[in-house]
C-alpha cells in the first residue's frame, strides 16, 4: 500500500511564505522567484510539496530561546503592576 503523504495545513504554507520573504530579503531570491514560489506554496496540498519550493535554500537557524528579551521586561513590569493594583484595591 503507498504511503500516503500528510496534508499541508495553512499555518505550513504562511511559514514557508514567511521562509521565502526572509530569503528573499537575504537576496537569495529575485521578487520574480519569490512571486513564483509563493504561486506554488498557495496551490501545495502536502507537506512535500511545500518542501519542494525551498529545498534548494539553506535552512534557517532554530531559536534557542526568545529573540526578544525585552519582552520579558515588558512582561515583568505588568505583572508587577497588576499586584500593585490588587494592593491598592485591597487596602481602599
């Protein structure tokens, strides 16, 4: 029996599309390409498929951990100021 090959979802095809501006930005691809490949990622309806339109790139670096420390800042100072807030309820 063949192996039937899994189905491409939208979240797959807005990353590789997201893999191709990054790409394309790195001028690894012309907006002609870009404009193509993207053509191809909207009509793929299996994962190799999607595959297919950026073998031919490098593969992206995974992240480690969050690319935005700042953000753990942001929310730190929101946590804190919602306790601040409960206090200040708590004692009214």
């Amino acid at each position: 029996m063949p192996v039937v090959e899994m189905r491409a979802s939208d979240e797959d095809r807005q990353r590789i599309v997201a893999a191709l501006e990054r790409h394309t930005g790195a001028g690894r691809l012309t907006l002609d390409e870009f404009a193509q490949r993207v053509d191809v990622v909207t009509q793929a309806r299996t994962l190799a498929d999607l595959d297919a339109v950026v073998r031919d790139l490098p593969a992206e670096p995974v992240a480690d951990g969050p690319q935005r420390p700042e953000l753990l800042w942001v929310f730190a100072v929101a946590i804190l100021t919602l306790v601040m807030l409960g206090v200040f309820v708590a004692l009214r």
